[in-house]
C-alpha cells in the first residue's frame, strides 16, 4: 500500500468514528438521559409547560432528525444556544479558547521540554541510583491526587508564600501572565512523573534493541548512540504522544481553570456540569473528539513520514 | 495435557516465586491487605460504626485522643478517612472487575473471530477513545444519577479499552498456535478453544491491567468526587480534599493531609505491584 | 610459530548476576588468535561462547556482567586494562563485530551509507567526505551489493536478511580490521544465502588477511570455515585442535556426539545412509552444575573419576596440538 492510499483510507475512517462519537453522545445525552425539562423546570412544573419546553429545545422531533442534528454540529460546530447563559455556545467556545490556549500552550510546552530532558538523563544513567530513584519519585508522583497538587500548591505558592495571583484573569498580552503562572507551575508537576515514567520507558525499549549494540561496536560513544540512534527510533512514540495529547489541550485544564478561576473552557465545562446545561457538554464532547479524531489522523500519518519502515507498506 | 498443565503451574509458581522474592512487592501486597481489611472492617460496622459522631471542638487539631483531628463539625477525620477507604476499595473492586469482564469479552471475541465482528469491535472501541475520557465520565455519572453506584459504573464503562486492546492482540497471536489447532483436531468448539485454551495464556495480562485499572479509578472517584458528580452523604476522600479548600487558608491541613496519604499509599503500593506483576508475569520484559 | 599473533586471550572469566546469584558464565578459557586464520568456536547456546566473544570487545553488558578475571592481549597491549574511550577506538576499527540477526542490527531509521559512514566518520576523520564516501560505495561492492551507490541511500527494510548481513560485514570491514568477530553470521539466513556468505567470508579474509572468531553452533560450518576450533561446554573449552584432527580424531565424548548430529554427504550429494545420532539429556543449568565433568551425565564414557573426586578435568595437549579436558578421551 502506498502513502497516498493509505493517507486516503485513514482519511475515509474519520467519517464512521465522527458518527459513532455523535450517536454515543446522543445515546447518552437523548436516550438514557433524564428528562432534562425536569432539571430545568424542577419538579413542581405543569404538563403543559413541559410540552412546551420540549417544543422549544427541539425534543418532541423524531429521534432521527435529533441524531442528524448532532451530525450536523460536528461538522458546522453551530452547537445552538446554552440552556442557562442563553448565549450561542460558538461564541462561548470561541470567548473560552484564549484562556484556556495561554494557560494550556505553554504548560504543554515547558511541561514537554522538562520530561524529555528529564528522561534523557534517567535512561543515560539506567540502573544505577539516580534512575532507581527517579523512577520510585515518578511512581510516588503519580500517586498523589492531581488535587492535593492543586490545593496544596495554591495555597503555599499563592496564598502563604505570595508570590503568584491565586484567582482571576485578564485578556490580552501580557497582562494574562500573572495568572497562568502558579497554574502552569502546577501543570508541569502534575505532569512530570507519569511523562518521564512514559519517555523512560520509550528509551529503554530502544536501548536494549540489536541496532545499538552494533553501534557499539562500531566505536560509537554512549552519548551518540543516545542522542542519534536512540532518540530518532524513540521519536516515533514520543511523537505520538505528543500530538495526540494536544486535543486535551483544548479542554485546557478542567481543575486548574475552576481552582484558579480562569475563564477557559474548562472552567465553562466544569460549569455546565453543575448547571446541568446540556447543550454545552454535548458541545465540548463532540469538540474534543473531533479534535482527538483529527489528530489521531496526523499522528498516523506522521508515523509513516518518521518511520521509513512503514512508507512502503 | 496433564504435562501441559503441570509445565503452566510451574510458570505461575516460578511467577510467584519471582514476586515473592521482590520486598517491594511483598509490602505492597500487605498494605493492600491492609486497607482491604479496614474496608471490610468499615463496611460491617465493626470500627467505626458511627462516623457523624462528635468528638470534640470544631476544627480540634491531631492529638492523642484524635490522631488525624477533627473537622468542620468536630467529627474524627480519623472515621473520614475510614469510611473513604471503604468508598475507594468499593469503587476500585467493582469497577476494575466490571471494565475486566468488558475488556476481556470484547477483546477475546474480536481476537478469535476476526472479520466483521473484530471490525465492528476495533470500530467501537476507536470510537469510544475519540471522547475524552473526563467527558464520558462525566456524562455517565451525570446521566446514572450521582452516588456511588454512578461512579462505579462509570468507572466501569469507560476503564475496558486499554485492556481489550491488549487481549484482541494477544489472542490474536495465539488463535493460530499449535496448540490451539490441536484443540481443534480433537474436536474442540469455538467457546471452548476460546475459554479453555486461550484465555489462560492471557491471564497474566488481565492481573497487570487490573492492579493498574484499580488505582485508576480510586483516583478517578477523587476528581468525580470533587466534582459534586461523586458519592452523596458520606465521606470519601474526593469530599474531604474538597472540604480542605476552605480550610487551608485557616491553617487547617490535616484533612486534606489525611485524605492525600491515604489515597497516596494505596495508589503507590498498587503502581508497585503492577510493575512487579508485570515483572513476574511478562516473560517478554524478561532480562531487562 | 612464524603467524603473527594478534590476540591472546587467558583465564577469562566473566561472570553474571542473576536474580537467583551470581553463576560464572565463562570459567577460564584460553584462546590464540593469528592473522589470516580463522578461529571457530562451537557450542550450545549458553556454552559461554558469545560471551567470549562480547569479552573481546568489551560489550557485556554491565550491570549485570563482568569480566572478573584474565587478559586480552591485542597486538601485546591488555585491552581490559586500557580506558573505555580507548576502547572505542579499537572496536569497529581494529576489531570489527557482526551478529546474528542481521533484521535488527542495523538502525532501521537511517539509510544503509548513514551508518557506515558513522564508521569512517568514526576511525578515518583525515578522510574529505569525497573519499568516505567513495570508501563506503567500495565496501559495499566488495561485499558484493550490486549497484552500490543506489544501496546507500535505502534503508536496511528494503533490503533482504543476506543482504543485510552483507552491509553488516561491509560495515565491519569499512576500516579494515585486523580482527574480525563473527558471532552466528548465518544462523539467521537460508542455506544458500548461507554458503554465499560464507564463501564471501572466505575470499575476504584471504584478500585483507585479518584474523576470524567465528561463533556457531554448527560443525558444518566449521568445516568450511575454520583453521583452528575450539568447542565450548558450560563455560569451558572441552576441546581444541586444528580442524582437520579434530574432524579426524575427535577426542571429547562431546565433540563426537555433535559430529554424529550433523548429516554428513557423500561425493554425489545425496545423504548417507547412516541413522543421524543425538546426545541424550539437556545441558546442566549454570545454577546447579554437577561435581567434576560438566558432561558426565550425558556421557557414553562416564566413569567414578568423572563424577568429582579429582575434580573437574583440566584442558591439556593429550596429543601435541591437540587439547581435551577428558578423563576418559577416544582412542
């Protein structure tokens, strides 16, 4: 199979995913779901006035059409109104994006260029001590709940030592800075031990491979055979990873946003929920796929320009 | 057959051998048994029958009397974090035993039968990954009603497809051993190929991935439970972190100290003993 | 002796450690290595043969191996006393290494000239990029690629396991070396893919005149091969001689048995009549070896002195040139 065909086939796949995503989010959101004129009129509403309320969210039309709908917002991301701002969730998806882009961005950014470091210098020194401890911290890093992080971070950094805003946001440049800071600090160590555990791994498979003991015996030193051999096979997961996490950087940080009251869209989900406002979850969900569904795309066909292996299969 | 089976009890003694000889291993699996207990212990009544209790002053520091102090209505942190073991216990069991029975169905019968089955199944579960697990969380919580039984199954629903991944390749690769042609040439059916002569080998994977699944979702009911989409009405340590927001800042910590600790521990020792399940079981990471 | 000597190895002894102890992999071995002959060792997989050799060039892996004892002597100087940069130039200059599985050793991301460039690069730096790269087109002709200056610019997938092989020697031979490891070159490969090889290995050695270890398991290709052998039993030379006495006049129990285990032919090709014989058993675990002769259980001679009281038998010319740890040697 040639790059071309399978670039096309690749592309053709999207289309059952998108709709499988759309019916699995109108199974839940349309099927399953509790009637959400009951949410929103409370219990004590008339039948009439719930038949009403049905008309006008559009819930008395056949199943299909509402199907279709959700379709149909996928490809136009017109996701119609909020049920409690009223405002068009475009608009509020649009509004939310910056926040959640200037915190997000560069937390993605530092977060990556630390971990890869980090690992770097863990599988160049593999198994001796410095690696058997950093492993072990990686291991008790990711055990500790991302909340405990937050809190405990918040409130030593921002509140006891005061060196950083702790609520709020600004737009434009540079005035945003101040408030991403102490959450951006936090996303990189909230980060750090399930992404070096990951990277570490990646570069010791590649370690133990055939290849480099030939590049051994060639004469090759440690730190060429790492940063050469090594890293180049490596960066085909590590690549992989990366781009397919950049979809989630959309959603921003659900917890970050809501603790540090950045007006992203993860603060915006987080909101919905409590408000119980489904159009807008239905919104970020079919988002965030669509998104996670393009960039799985990308990655596979980034594997095939980094991998010569898989070019002409 | 009988020498078959007597070469695989040898494998899964020389596993448990290998397992048994690693300390760290061995701690982990007795601070598991450990919490397990308290769980029990817990859920019976037999410590800490009534945890609404008050013990002493609003926010009473730690002391002799109460080890982890008191919160907001001067009840024991101490029962809290009790009682929030049995949550997290519940929630891991349930739900990684639920997300194991999805997991290993659906990928053994995409794995043995190929085809349009195994398409639809890859098609499903590709689906399913394109939605952020966070959302999906949410929505099924969200939808099931909030509580407890809502987590579990949402933690359940949405924790199978890593490991059915893994399955459908695994049995894949096995489906056209010797052995399972063997089977076949003595008249085995499908189930019982599948059931009996496959599945076995797999095991080993199923164990890593429940080890890792159960943290999994102990940390997952922390952030539903903060959430509010969470357990209703009784501790948990999503609730108690929850409640620690507004406590910090009057030099209140030990609550969310209490709570951190004793998910921290339990999550450790699971991550632990995965590595080491894997260790032990994984011939392939076998010399490294 | 008139041959120049190039390496000499002595009481090397290499040991490995385990999750279940420490076990000496290699024990003791002695071997010479001249110029323009080839040596080969034979044995089992876990006889200590490829540790042997990975000992020469200092690639055990460590943790958890090391080479707790003995001398290599390159060209007189001990190469486990020298630093491990020093080292390195040595390894794919003087000596040069290839391996078994020609699918995996090459680095399947860069292109074939990458990587024996990286070699020239490496151990020639006076050369202009001109000259390396037209050395790198003449290894690889001489290894027999066709169209060589098309090759350098594929990859190792679109090249086939004999022709793999092929660029690991050219790759090996890009400085020419004085020595030559070839651990199991063929084990992987089609027979005829293998004679090939062998053949190539032959011719090369004749024209640059270097020295060959070459590590197998098979007595065939030793036969083709070899000057001198040198057969491995847990850890241990159990027999050396030249390979025409040895082939003659094998003297281990061991070395017969696996003599009888290979086919052999008559002038017309076709397979002798004679039923194919194998040695009973299983090779001991290093864990839980027996007191004495290592091979005493599996052995057709076994006698009370094999089984410990004098200790294991000692490696020693029975006949002049021809060695054999035995109590009890064939006639």
């Amino acid at each position: 199979m040639n790059l071309y065909v399978y670039t096309l086939r690749r592309l053709l796949y999207i289309i059952p995913v998108l709709l499988g995503v759309c019916a699995i989010v109108f199974f839940l959101f349309s099927v399953v779901s509790p009637d959400p004129t009951l949410i929103m009129l409370g219990k004590h509403a008339s039948v009439q006035q719930m038949e009403e309320l049905r008309r006008e969210l559009g819930l008395d039309r056949p199943w299909f059409i509402q199907y279709l709908d959700i379709v149909k917002s996928a490809f136009t991301f017109d996701f119609g109104r909020s049920w409690s701002t009223k405002q068009e969730i475009s608009t509020m998806i649009k509004q939310g994006a910056i926040p959640s882009l200037t915190l997000s961005l560069p937390a993605f950014v530092i977060s990556f260029v630390i971990s890869i470091t980090v690992s770097l210098m863990v599988a160049f020194y593999r198994g001796k001590f410095l690696d058997k401890i950093a492993v072990f911290g990686c291991v008790s890093m990711m055990s500790i709940s991302s909340l405990a992080y937050i809190l405990f971070g918040q409130w030593f950094f921002g509140y006891k030592l005061g060196w950083f805003e702790i609520s709020g946001y600004d737009y434009g440049f540079p005035d945003f800075i101040p408030y991403v800071l102490l959450p951006i600090l936090i996303w990189v160590i909230l980060g750090l031990g399930p992404e070096v555990r990951f990277y570490r791994t990646v570069l010791l498979d590649e370690i133990y491979q055939d290849y480099v003991r030939t590049a051994r015996a060639k004469g090759l030193g440690e730190h060429v055979i790492l940063f050469k051999h090594v890293l180049k096979n490596a960066l085909i997961p590590i690549i992989t990873n990366l781009i397919i996490s950049i979809p989630f950087l959309i959603l921003g940080a659900l917890l970050l946003e809501s603790f540090f009251s950045i007006p992203g869209l993860g603060a915006m989900t987080l909101n919905a929920v409590n408000a119980s406002d489904f159009p807008v979850i239905k919104a970020m969900t079919i988002l965030t796929s669509v998104a996670y569904i393009i960039f799985s795309v990308i990655t596979d066909i980034c594997y095939t320009l980094v991998d010569p292996r898989v070019r002409l299969r | 057959m009988a020498a078959v089976e007597q070469q695989s009890k040898s494998l899964w003694q020389h596993a448990m051998g290998t397992l048994f000889r690693d300390k760290m291993a061995v701690v982990s699996i007795i601070i598991i048994l450990f919490y397990v207990i308290m769980a029990a212990l817990s859920a019976t009544g037999i410590i800490v029958a009534d945890w609404t209790e008050e013990v002493g002053p609003s926010y009473g520091s730690p002391s002799m009397d109460n080890w982890f102090g008191l919160d907001m209505f001067g009840r024991s942190v101490l029962a809290k974090t009790i009682k929030g073991t049995e949550v997290a216990m519940s929630v891991g069991l349930i739900a990684s035993l639920l997300s194991l029975v999805i997991g290993v169905t659906l990928g053994a019968i995409a794995g043995y039968f190929g085809g349009r089955v195994d398409e639809f199944i890859v098609w499903f579960y590709t689906t399913f990954t394109s939605i952020p697990n966070i959302m999906l969380l949410v929505a099924i919580t969200f939808i099931s009603g909030k509580g407890l039984k809502a987590v579990i199954l949402a933690l359940g629903l949405t924790g199978w497809v890593g490991l059915c991944r893994l399955i459908r390749g695994e049995v894949m690769r096995h489906k056209d051993r010797e052995y399972v042609h063997a089977a076949s040439a003595i008249g085995a059916g499908n189930y019982r190929k599948l059931v009996r002569h496959i599945l076995p080998n797999v095991t080993h994977i199923m164990i890593i991935n429940f080890s890792l699944q159960f943290q999994i979702a102990i940390k997952s009911e922390v952030i539903l439970s903060y959430l509010g989409l969470g357990v209703q009405g009784r501790p948990s340590w999503g609730i108690m972190i929850d409640d620690a927001k507004l406590e910090l800042a009057r030099g209140v910590w030990w609550q969310l100290a209490a709570a951190t600790f004793a998910m921290a521990i339990v999550v450790l020792a699971f991550n632990i003993l995965g590595d080491s399940l894997r260790d032990a079981l994984d011939p392939k990471l076998k010399g490294k | 002796m008139s041959e120049e000597k190039l390496l000499e190895i002595r009481n090397l002894q290499v040991q490995f450690n385990t999750d279940r102890g420490a076990v000496t992999a290699v024990k003791g071995v002695d071997l010479d290595v001249y110029r323009g002959k080839t040596l080969g060792i034979v044995g089992e997989s876990g006889s200590g043969k490829s540790v042997t050799a990975l000992s020469i060039m200092r690639l055990i892996p460590d943790p958890p191996g090391k080479i707790i004892e003995g001398h290599i002597k390159f060209k007189g100087e001990n190469l486990l006393d020298i630093s491990l940069s020093d080292m390195r130039k040595i390894r794919g200059n003087k000596i040069a290494m290839i391996f078994q599985e020609p699918m995996t050793s090459l680095n399947p991301v860069f292109t074939v000239g990458n990587q024996i460039m990286e070699v020239l690069d490496l151990h020639q730096s006076h050369l202009s990029k001109k000259q390396k790269i037209a050395k790198c087109i003449e290894s690889l002709d001489l290894v027999g690629i066709p169209a060589p200056e098309k090759r350098i610019k594929e990859y190792p997938h679109q090249l086939s396991g004999g022709m793999r092989q092929r660029v690991m020697i050219a790759m090996a031979l890009a400085c020419e070396p004085d020595i030559l490891i070839a651990d199991e070159p063929t084990t992987a490969l089609d027979v005829t893919i293998q004679a090939q090889i062998l053949e190539l290995m032959n011719s090369l050695k004749e024209k640059m005149g270097m020295g060959i270890i070459f590590i197998t398991h098979d007595l065939g290709v030793v036969a083709e091969m070899c000057d001198e052998v040198a057969v491995m039993y847990c850890g241990k030379i159990i027999e050396e001689s030249d390979v025409f006495t040895i082939f003659k006049h094998p003297m281990h129990p061991y070395t017969k048995g696996l003599m009888e285990s290979i086919p052999s032919f008559d002038s017309t090709g076709i397979e002798a009549k004679s039923r194919l014989k194998t040695i009973e058993g299983m090779v001991p675990s290093l864990f839980d070896l027996p007191k004495g002769c290592n091979f005493q259980d599996r052995c057709s001679e076994v006698t009370d002195e094999c089984r410990g009281i004098k200790g294991p038998p000692v490696l020693e010319d029975l006949v002049a040139g021809h060695k054999a740890a035995c109590f009890n040697p064939l006639k």
